[in-house]
C-alpha cells in the first residue's frame, strides 16, 4: 500500500541512521579514552573487578612511597655507621702507637677525644626526614609491606660514643676494659650472679637451677636469670653468661687464658643486688694498651653488628621495593587486558560505521522521494 502519511521506509532509514550514530558515539568514545569499559554500564561485572585494581594500584603507590622513604632512610643510617666503622678502626691505630714510648700521651689522648667527636657528630647527624636511626635515644623505622597494611619495622641502635652507645666516653690510650678472672676455687652455684653497668642501666646475671631467682629489678636494675644444669661443667655456665650478656649487647668473651674481657662497661661487679658473688672470680679494669684496646675492640664489635642489622634491612626493603614494581605492572598488565580497547579494532569499526551512516543517510533520501513519485499518479 502507498501512503503519504506512513513512510515505512523512511522509517526503517531512521532508525538504522540513529542505531549507527549511537554505535559510532561509542566508537568515539573508545578512541578517546581509550578504554572499552568506561563506565558500570558498559559491563557491570568488569567495571566493578576494574574499580577494585585502580583502588590496589593507588594503594601499591602509597606503598612504593613508604618503601622509598625506607630506604633512603636506612641508606643515610648505613653510610653514617660505615664511616663510624671506619672512625674506630682509625682510633685503635691510635691507641696502639699511644703505648710507644716517646709519644706525648696528651697529645694522643687529644686524638682520641677528637675521634670520639667524630663518631658522635656522624652518627647525630645521620638524618632523613627527621628519622635518625643510629643517635643517643634513636627511633626506629617502620616501612608499609604491601596494600594490606603489613608493615616490616626497624629498630634503631645508639652509636654515639657514650654511655649505651659504644661506651668509649673517657676514653685514653692507658683506660682498659673489665675482666673477671677465676682460680682453681672456681665455683658457680644457684643464686651466684655477675653485675655488669652499660650507662645509667645495671644488668644482673643470676645463675639459676629452676629455682626462684633471688635479685629483684628496681629502678635501673634488669635482672636476668642465666639457666644451667647440674650436668653443666663451670665454663658451660661461663659460656651461657656471656650469650645471655650478648643479648643485652654487652660486649663480652674468653681471652686466651680463659677469663671473661668486658669491653663496652662502666662497671662490673661479681655478685650484688641479692645475688652472691661467684667462687674465685676476681673482677678487675684492665690497664694500657690491652685494655684500652679491648675497649676499642669492644666497639668495633658493636659497629659490626649494628652495620649488618642496617645492611639486612637496606636489602629487604630493597627487594620488596623491585616486588612492588613488578606487582604494579602486573596489575596494569590485567587491568588494560580487561577495560582498554583495540584502537586498531576500533579504527576499522569507526570507518565502517562512517561508510553505513553515509548508506543510511542516501537511503533516506530515496525513502523521502516516495511521495513526490506519488504526486505524479495524480497528473
């Protein structure tokens, strides 16, 4: 049937000409962006897989900043010991030309006090960003591990030359460390107990059978209960002494003739605060250059370890650094897998929908001709 009021062709060439428009809007939009999926409704399930990746990339961002700050603070801490390190090392070479004779002592003792202001101002100086992990009283460094909040924390330790740190205050050329000494009378029995001073803090190492321990903490008083067996021979005791003294970072080990040097302490004493003195131990300072050397030695113990805490640490944050780099990519990897769109792909949609909107838009033209071909019936 002919109509001039219902063109159902012209029709038809709308809608086809409005259903390309709308397919080419969306190509555009590709193109643009970009991305396939650009909003919920584009695919809801993928938008919302898609929203959730973005959230761990922002939080992997955060992460990666907080490692980077780790590390750059631990990398100052670790250069500043290391030149600590290397201050000691040049400070026992002047203790040991300190014992020649000919040498004024005060005016080696002048570089000893100079070597200890070095170390003090390298390790009060070792600051980023107002973390400072090798000064008197340090902080400790706490570094995110991975988006769920994890966290991998670093303690700091005082290598400054004083009290608590390397315990060279007053230092001379001629000041030795502490060494206790035992004869043949040699005994330990339960309740016997060493007292060692680091600073204003007195550790008490009381031997101990599983009975109750007889030293009691206090203001400044750490009692600690070193176990032993009735199977333990004297210097297995001895030995379980220093591991426990190790632990609470006092430098201290056999000489060659068997007697405990203690070389980072203010004080020593056998027995004290409740506990009774152990049977022929005799504690005395050492003098001249085999003390003041083992205090030096004491030191460089403590620098050591200190380095390879710090060296530990500056890996593992570096090596969960390189983790979240690749984690990142891998998550970009995923995330343009599942919401970027194939510009080649959409470059050739685009040219097909423009050739279809042009046959389209003819097919019109020819539907809206219909009715003047109407009007010549009527002539």
């Amino acid at each position: 049937m002919s109509s001039i009021n219902t063109n159902v062709a012209a029709m038809a060439a709308v809608r086809s000409l409005n259903s390309i428009s709308r397919d080419m809007g969306v190509t555009q939009s590709r193109i643009e962006s970009g991305l396939r999926i650009s909003k919920a409704n584009d695919d809801p399930a993928v938008f919302t897989i898609a929203q959730s990746m973005r959230a761990d990339l922002k939080g992997l961002s955060a992460v990666m900043d907080s490692q980077s700050f780790g590390s750059a603070a631990l990398s100052v801490a670790r250069d500043a010991a290391t030149r600590i390190s290397d201050e000691l090392a040049k400070l026992k070479q002047t203790i040991t030309q300190g014992q020649q004779q000919g040498l004024d002592a005060t005016t080696m003792n002048s570089q000893v006090t100079s070597a200890l202001s070095n170390i003090d101002a390298f390790a009060n100086s070792a600051t980023f960003n107002g973390v400072n992990l090798i000064k008197n009283a340090p902080g400790s460094l706490t570094v995110m591990r991975d988006i769920s909040g994890s966290v991998t924390t670093v303690a700091g330790s005082n290598m400054t030359s004083g009290a608590g740190g390397l315990n060279l205050a007053g230092l001379t050329v001629t000041q030795g460390a502490h060494q206790i000494a035992f004869d043949s009378s040699l005994a330990i029995s339960d309740g016997a107990g060493v007292s060692v001073t680091v600073g204003t803090t007195t550790f008490v190492y009381e031997f101990n059978d599983n009975a109750s321990l007889g030293g009691s903490a206090g203001p400044n008083t750490v009692v600690r209960a070193v176990e032993m067996t009735t199977a333990d021979s004297p210097m297995q005791r001895l030995g379980s002494l220093i591991q426990a003294m190790a632990k609470d970072g006092i430098n201290a080990g056999f000489d060659d003739k068997g007697n405990i040097i203690i070389n980072n302490a203010s004080g020593v004493a056998s027995g004290g605060n409740g506990t009774t003195a152990v049977t022929g131990a005799t504690v005395s300072q050492i003098g001249g250059a085999t003390g003041a050397i083992a205090r030096v030695d004491g030191a460089i113990a403590t620098a050591g370890r200190v380095l390879a805490r710090l060296g530990a640490a500056v890996q593992q944050v570096d090596g969960l650094k390189e983790f979240t780099v690749q984690l990142r990519d891998s998550l970009k990897e995923g995330l343009g897998a599942l919401v970027d769109a194939d510009l080649a792909e959409e470059s050739a949609r685009l040219t097909s929908l423009q050739t279809r909107q042009q046959l389209a838009t003819q097919s019109l033209s020819i539907a809206n001709q219909q009715s003047q071909a109407l009007l010549n019936l009527f002539r």
